[in-house]
C-alpha cells in the first residue's frame, strides 16, 4: 500500500484523494483468495486498477447534446491551459460526427486571444463570432448565440478568459455567461500538467459556477495525469474528452481504463493478471503445477496448456508479459502456431496410455511410427515431439520458478 501510495502521489494525485482511496483497496483487498501463476502484489495493483476506473467514471462519458435548438458547450479554466485551441479542437471533432459548429470569441481581454480563435475557426472551416474587446462578454454571448440559431448551428462553442489565479471578477464573469448561454456542457478545461492543485481548481469550479464534466488538455506531456483521478472524485463530474497535443486533431474522449493503466504506469503487468484469470482456474492450475514439480508433467497436460495458451491469444503477448522473458518476433510467433497445430495431430493419434506416459514412446520406436502414419507425420516429427515433452518439463519446471520467486516490475518504475 505504501508502493501504490506513492505511485499516486508521484502521479500528482492530491492527498486526501490519495488517503480516501488507499484506504478503499485496502478495505477491498483484505481477505481475496490468491490465483496460482499471480503474485500477490500482482494481484493487488489489478484491484487498485479497477478501483481506479471506477473512480474515473468506468466507462466513456460522452458530451451531452440538447434536443431543441443548438447544443451550447462553454469552456471555462485558467490561463494558458488550452482552452483557445481546444475550441478548435472541438469544432473540428464535432465536424467528423457531422456537426456543424460556431465559436464565440469571449476572451475580451487579450485580444491575441480574439485573433488566435479566428485564424484556428479558419484552419478547421468552422465560423467564428467576434465582438472585438470593448463588448462585455455575456452581451458577446447573447449576440453569438442569436447568430447561431439564425443559422442553424448545431452545436456553440464559447470561449472564456482565463486567470493565472482564480479570482471573484472570472468567477463573476462566467456566471453571467452562463446566465445568458444556459448551455447544454459546462467544461472545465483543465492541463494535465496542474498537479496537486487540481483538486482545489476542480471544487472551486464546480461550487462557483456548477460544471457538467471537464477536458484534460496536454496529455501528450511528461505528466502521468493524476489531475484526472482528482476531478472525478472532488466534483462527481467525469471527464469526457483528453488534448494530447497541438495539433487540431489530437482531441479524443477520455478511456478512464487507459488513463488508470497510465498513472499506474504498469500496463502490461494488469494483462498479464488479467489473461491468467481468465485462463487458469485456480485448481487447474494447482492440479498442473504439482504435475510440472514432480516431473508427471504429460501430453494431456501439453495439450491442456497448448490449447490454453492458444486462448490467450497471440503468443507474442502472453510471452512479453510474462516478467523475465524477452521479446519475440512476429516470425518465431507464426513458428510457434504452426508448430502447435503440427503437435496437436500427433498427440491426437497417441492412445490413452501413450498420453499419460510419454516414457512409452521414447522406448518404442514401433509405437513412434504407428503415430506418424495415423496423424500423417514423419517419423522423425514424432520424436521430435517426444523430445520436445522432455525439454518442456524442464522449461516448466524452470518458468514456474521465475513466476514464483522472480521480480516484477515495482509500481515506481
Ligand atoms: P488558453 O489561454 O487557455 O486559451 O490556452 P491556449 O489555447 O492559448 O493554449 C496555450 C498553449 O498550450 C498554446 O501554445 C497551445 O498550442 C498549447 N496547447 C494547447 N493544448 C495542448 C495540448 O493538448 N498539448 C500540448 N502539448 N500543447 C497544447
């Protein structure tokens, strides 16, 4: 816990979210039966990872649209965290849906802020309604909202001033504008990069003014995103769309499975947990490594775990997950199938007895020939395969060591 603890508050996770939530998996680990082929601590950051989903939401929250008239999305936060472009951004993603939209220019106080959203509006093809700076921004709401239904836009997208601080004069601003605008999404844009403080920011946003959900911007930075832990969990408001650069199409809604897999930063560790779930029951896997250990380890089990293996899906996977083995290439996969395939046939055509006794095969040549010309082999494939049950018992014997007194990878690295 002290591990998981630490990993969140490097993530930028703020304390007490941190506090509340060690102690929730905590509470839910307590007392889990242990799955064979898992290490406990494995098996741990798996219930911390679902937590995590669940506490950003589980699924994908998808931007609310209104039924009658145009859909009116305003965009609030500080200064700097993206929100110019991501109106943009927005626009340009709403296209693809086969939305038309229209962008309110309502930073009235820096009027790079007023040229910079039309020069974007004209990169994605979207209108941009301008009022210049001497216009108070909920009367350039009022204006560009009436503009909108005029033309039948679809969706309004208005862009606000932001502080370096909050500040009562923002706040009050933004209330007006939401008077006027009643939009449909209220979205706090928030950078990915804020930290600690996203906590505070996201309360104070919410209580201020009451916010629909929120946009994490700058992903694509160094930040492992744990201001997307603090939204959720200080507002009850999900966050719907991540920016993961500056280009207008590096919008995309948020997956709070991936983001989880992020600040944890151990993905593939969570699927390796999870294809040993679902693959091994527990006293299948018990039953095997007995077998493995005292070397009974036979050709009904070879097959068993072929065909195991064969579900968890491609080999590559399975075998990069699993901590202390390499990479292996996309050929020495196809290799691997084949040669599954080939053993399953010769398997097939061996007797009972003949399965359950590998020994019988490698004393008997004449049982190794009746073998080949049943599943319509050579020979020399069948011993082959013989010799290669003998490798595997020791190749088993030796993975299952690594699986039970090997290292994984720590939750801070
Ligand atoms: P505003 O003050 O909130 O309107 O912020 P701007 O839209 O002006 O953006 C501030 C800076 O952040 C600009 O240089 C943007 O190009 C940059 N920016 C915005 N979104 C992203 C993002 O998702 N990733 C990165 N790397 N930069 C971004």
């Amino acid at each position: 816990m002290r591990d998981i603890r630490r990993a969140l508050l490097e993530a930028d996770v703020s304390l007490p979210v941190v506090r509340r939530f060690v102690q929730a998996v905590s509470d839910q680990a307590v007392g889990v039966g242990l799955i064979r082929g898992v290490k406990p601590d494995q098996q741990l950051v798996k219930i911390v990872n679902d937590e995590l989903v669940k506490l950003m939401g589980g699924e994908v929250s998808e931007l609310v649209f209104s039924k009658s008239g145009p859909t009116v999305i305003l965009l609030a936060g500080l200064q700097g965290v993206g929100k110019t472009t991501l109106c943009a951004k927005l626009a340009n993603y709403l296209k693809k849906q086969g939305k038309s939209s229209m962008l309110i220019a309502g930073d009235v106080y820096r009027p790079a802020a007023i040229d910079q959203l039309v020069i974007l509006g004209e990169q994605v093809g979207v209108p941009v309604y301008t009022a210049g700076t001497e216009v108070k921004p909920s009367e350039i709401a009022k204006q560009g909202l009436e503009e909108a239904k005029k033309k039948k836009i679809d969706v309004v997208i208005m862009d606000t001033a932001g502080r370096l601080q909050i500040d009562k004069g923002m706040m009050d601003e933004l209330k007006e504008v939401k008077k006027v605008l009643n939009p449909t999404e209220v979205l706090l844009v928030v950078d990915a990069m804020t930290g600690q403080e996203a906590a505070a920011l996201v309360t104070t946003f919410n209580v201020e003014i009451g916010i629909t959900g929120a946009i994490l911007t700058k992903l694509d930075g160094d930040s492992r995103g744990g201001a997307a832990l603090s939204v959720k969990e200080v507002s009850g408001k999900p966050i719907k769309l991540v920016g993961r650069g500056e280009r207008m199409e590096d919008l995309e809604p948020f997956y709070p499975d991936r983001m989880a897999g992020r600040i944890l930063g151990m993905g593939d560790v969570l699927s390796f947990v999870e294809k040993a779930q679902e693959v091994m029951r527990q006293e299948d896997a018990e039953e095997l490594q007995k077998k493995i250990m005292s070397a009974k380890f036979d050709f009904n089990d070879f097959l068993k775990q072929t065909r195991a293996v064969a579900r968890m899906g491609s080999m590559t996977r399975v075998i990069g997950m699993i901590p202390g083995m390499g990479k292996v290439t996309p050929a020495q996969v196809r290799e691997a199938e084949k040669n599954l395939k080939l053993m399953e046939a010769m398997i097939e055509a061996m007797t009972p007895e003949e399965r359950e006794k590998p020994e019988l095969l490698a004393e008997s040549p004449d049982r190794r020939r009746r073998i080949a010309k049943d599943s319509g082999k050579t020979e020399q494939q069948v011993s082959q395969l013989v010799a290669q049950l003998f490798q595997m018992r020791v190749r088993m014997k030796n993975l299952m060591g690594i699986m039970e007194g090997g290292s994984i990878p720590t939750l801070s690295n």
